[in-house]
C-alpha cells in the first residue's frame, strides 16, 4: 500500500459490513480528530462535503486507517503473519 492505492468509497462496504473494521476505524478516527479539520468516516465514504482522497493531508491517514483496520479484521478472523513488510506507509 501507498499513495496511490486509494479510491472514493474504499472502505464503504467494510464499514457496514464489518464491525471490527469499523471499530478500528472509528478509533484511528478519534485519534485523528485532534490534528486535522475533516473526518475520516466522511471521507471513506465520499460524503458530500468531506475532503478529497487526493489531497495529501487526507490520503496519508486515510490509507494508515485503512491498513490498521484491515489487519484488525485479518487479525480477528485468526490470521497471525509471520513477516510484515511494505513500502511508503506500509
């Protein structure tokens, strides 16, 4: 993953399906509130009015968001990696 990877609605179907992603989410959510002037639930979903995916400020910790709570997901259905690795944010 990195800049790059991301598209409008890309966590949508997660957040309503999923409510371990959504919880990871609404908690990276709550640790973003303090440094930044959207919010990222609004954003994942495209909400009218939220910012763009291709501003930088928003992609970076919207895509962090996205990973963290994927591997939460990952995590819950009992998949433990032996490695991690990536590049940019990853």
């Amino acid at each position: 993953p990195g800049q790059g990877s991301q598209w409008l609605g890309m966590a949508a179907g997660l957040l309503e399906s999923s409510p371990v992603f959504a919880t990871r989410v609404e908690e990276c959510a709550k640790a973003l509130e303090p440094f930044t002037d959207w919010s990222l639930v609004d954003v994942l979903r495209g909400s009218e009015g939220a910012p763009s995916l291709d501003r930088v400020d928003v992609v970076q910790p919207a895509l962090f968001a996205v990973m963290v709570s994927l591997a939460e997901v990952w995590g819950a259905a009992g998949v433990r990696p032996g490695a991690v690795i990536g590049h940019s944010q990853g």
